[in-house]
C-alpha cells in the first residue's frame, strides 16, 4: 500500500468505502471518488477532504488519480460493471481491486476482531470497538453504521494491535480477511442472489471460520445450522442469551432499564446496563464482550463501554420522543430481513406495551422481497398497522412481478396500504401516528425530517 500516493473509490458514498477513506485520508494518501448522489455521508467526507463526483463521466476524475503507478482504484460490488469510470480505469491498466481486498490487506498485520452474521454484525462491532476504546487500548475500527458516540463508522489507533471488522458476507467479500478472533451472530438465509441456495450461503460461513489465524478463536451462536471448519490450535466458543460459554444470567427489566450479569467460562461480570435498552442488544453485548475478554479485556472497561454505548445510526435510533405516557414516538431501524424485522417489532411492542404500534417499511431488493416475501408478511403482521413503500432497488434492475403488493397481500393486520414516497409525505397528516417504527436499509431515512415534523404539527 505504501506504494501508492492517491486512492480512487467507486462508490464513495457506501458506509463501508467511506472508512476506508477515512482511514487512507488519515494515513496522508489523495482520496477521491464516485457515487451516484450525494448523501449526509458523501458531504461529512467532502469536508473531511474526500474529493467526490456524482457524474460517471471520467473527465472528473481528477489529475493526481490518473496514474496507473501511483492510484490504486477501489471499487464496491454494488456498482455495475460497465460504470464508465471503472471502465476508463480497467481500459488504462489500473490496478482495480474490490473494497474487500483492501480492506483484507490493511487488517492482515493487526489482530483482527471479525464479527460476521446476517444481522447483529453492525451492533456487535461497533459495541466491541466502543469496549477498546473506552478500555484505552483501542484499535482500528471499520464499522458498516456511523456509531453516535463518535459521529464516524471509523476509530483509528496509531498504537493499538487490534482492528475491528464487520465482516460482510456479501458478494463473499469476508473471505479476504483474516481474523483473529471471529464471532459469527447468526446464519439466516440471505443474498440468495448471489450464493443460490442456503447451503452455498452456510459453505461460505464455513470457509470463513477456515481463515481465522491458528492462535485465535471462533466465538459462534448456539443451535446454528454452521458446521465450523477451524484450523488446529484456534479456540471455539459458544454464546447466546442464556446458555453457551458466554452468556447472560439475571437479566433485569424495568423503568427504561435493562441490566443483566455477563457470565464468562472463567468469571461472572455484574451489573451490565444497556445503554441502548433493547432485547436483541443483550444478546449483541454478550458477542461483543466475548471477543473483547478474549483480548483480555477487563469487566469494569465492558461494563463502563455497554451503559455509555449510544449505538449506530439507524440501528434502533430514536427520531422522536414526545414526554408523557401518551407522547407519540418515531423510532428507525435497519432492518431488512424478516428475522431483524420481527425482533424489531417484538422490541418495541415490549417497550411500549398496550400502545399502538405502527410499521412503515421499504423492502430492500427485489430478489430479496421475491425470495422472503411469506416472511417478511409474518414478521410484519405483528404490527397493528402497516405501511410499506415500494421496493428500494439498490443495485437491481426490477423483477417482472415483484412489487410491495407481494408482502401486503399476506400482511395479517386490519389496516395495511401502499403508498409511493411522494402520496407518503402528502398524506402524513392525515395518519393517526402513536409508536411509529420506520423499518428498511433503502433510503427512507431521507423522509424523517419531515416524518417527524407532521408528527410534532399533529401533536400542537
């Protein structure tokens, strides 16, 4: 790497790309790129001195990223690959490599923490990387959700030995790493447009826990359909809720509040407090406390990092909180699979019991919506009312017959609807809101602004 004076990325925008420019950007390398519109993310990283265009023209690329010798272009899977930029690059001899590979290369000397799984990867990583920093080791961290406690999805560390990774099973790009301590949350079918099947979806699972380093660990969920395939000398480790080698014992709920004690093969850790109260976070805690004990992590670090974490962005994240008993609330969340939509839900039907509960969802990916459909209908009948906006395309070219209408028509709940975004914002004041639980990774998070302002006009 060292060799190269500027970097290019295509897909400058991703959550993923953007801490890899920080970190270059930190290291006194030229970082510049593309993306297809701007975002919060795109202008934090303009200002931050990441030079990015919105048009694929490569005219704009800029000077000091037209040698080939000296620029190392960096591309994202998501960006189609006849984008006339990576096609300039390709035609001219550069060195064009996935966001995976680099990422690979700059985490292979450190000991790496490498959390994997269909859902809990963001939060498990990022509560880890907060764990590090908070102990004072801290370590370099590239997170897939811009963590509220620094305002950044990267922490650097010029001494630590220690980097934390979420290892995304996307497209295979985890396969790059090499962890030396791997936590893997959970094995739900997922991206079955690119793995096929669910058993080729498990075998690269099973290919990643292959990579871990002979002096390091697997820290894997119980009851997975995962058959581990470890090197000799790496540990294996179980954890869950309530049983395994790391788990939780007296979990305590009430007043807002949920505390539990954190029990580990060699010692009991008392009095652990969410600093984000919410179910699925015990289990998160849990994962990430794991990973950091085996770096000898002390309890009284864990314990001081779990109750200051304020969590991702997008991950569970309170938008709106009006006082008292009968104060309407927004609340938005990442979710995108069925299972993360149901724990979502079931989250907030436990938070805010007897309340009406509202979900508004924008399905994330054709193939995804066609091959989930029954299940994200089961996972959203748990609401008392459902709002889905059409299907967030991402990457995708559309699917002949698959459209939101397929999830609502199995959709249990009395009131159910589509609306396109622009009817939405039109017609919000005319929705009876109480809890409203904004669901999905497309870009429905651009809506809450004025979401929560028609809200707050209902309320006056």
């Amino acid at each position: 790497m060292k060799d190269y004076k500027s970097l290019y990325f295509v897909g400058a925008g991703g959550i993923g790309m953007a801490a890899l420019e920080r970190y270059f950007l930190a290291k006194g390398k030229k970082v510049a790129g593309y993306d297809r519109i701007p975002s919060e993310l795109t202008d934090a990283l303009q200002a931050e001195g990441v030079e990015i265009a919105f048009d694929e023209n490569p005219d704009l690329i800029p000077e000091y990223c037209r040698d080939k010798e000296t620029t190392l272009v960096v591309y994202t899977p998501a960006v189609p690959a006849e984008h006339a930029g990576l096609s300039y690059f390709r035609d001219n001899g550069f060195e064009v490599v996935k966001r995976a590979r680099v990422l690979g290369l700059v985490t292979h000397d450190s000991k790496a923490l490498c959390f994997a799984g269909t859902h809990g990867k963001t939060t498990t990583s990022s509560m880890a990387a907060h764990i590090l920093e908070v102990s004072g080791v801290g370590s370099n961290a590239f997170l897939g959700g811009v963590l509220r406690n620094y305002d950044s999805n990267f922490l650097l560390s010029s001494t630590s030995p220690y980097s934390v990774i979420e290892a995304d099973e996307f497209d295979r790009s985890f396969h790059h790493l090499t962890p030396y301590v791997a936590v893997i949350t959970s094995t739900d079918a997922d991206h079955l447009d690119i793995y096929g099947n669910y058993e080729n979806y498990l075998e690269s699972f099973a290919h990643f826990t292959e990579l871990i380093r002979p002096d390091g660990a697997l820290v894997v969920h119980t009851g997975l359909d995962l058959k581990p395939r470890v090197a000799d000398g790496v540990k294996v480790y179980t954890y869950s809720l309530d049983e395994g080698d790391f788990h939780a014992a007296r979990v305590r709920k009430g007043n807002g509040e949920i505390i539990f004690d954190f029990v580990t093969p060699w010692e009991t850790v008392e009095d652990i407090k969410l600093g984000v109260p919410v179910n699925v976070n015990i289990e998160n805690a849990v994962a990430a406390m794991a990973s950091c004990r085996l770096v000898d992590i002390d309890g009284n670090a864990m314990r001081e990092a779990i109750a200051s974490f304020m969590g991702p962005k997008r991950r569970f994240e309170f938008w709106l909180k009006e006082p008292g008993d009968n104060g309407k609330v927004v609340i938005d969340d990442y979710a995108h699979h069925p299972n993360e939509l149901a724990a979502s839900i079931s989250s907030v039907r436990e938070l805010y019991s007897g309340r009406k509960v509202t979900v508004m969802f924008q399905p994330h990916l054709y193939t995804r919506t066609r091959d989930f459909a029954p299940e994200f209908a089961k996972a959203l009948s748990q609401a008392d009312e459902v709002i889905l906006l059409p299907i967030y395309p991402a990457r995708e070219l559309p699917i002949e017959g698959v459209t939101s209408e397929i999830i609502l028509k199995d959709v249990k709940c009395e009131k159910k609807s589509i609306y396109s975004k622009e009817n939405l914002i039109k017609s919000i004041h005319l929705l009876n809101f109480d809890i409203l639980l904004v669901l999905g990774a497309g870009d429905i998070v651009n809506m809450l602004p004025q979401i929560c302002e028609e809200v707050k006009k209902q309320a006056r």
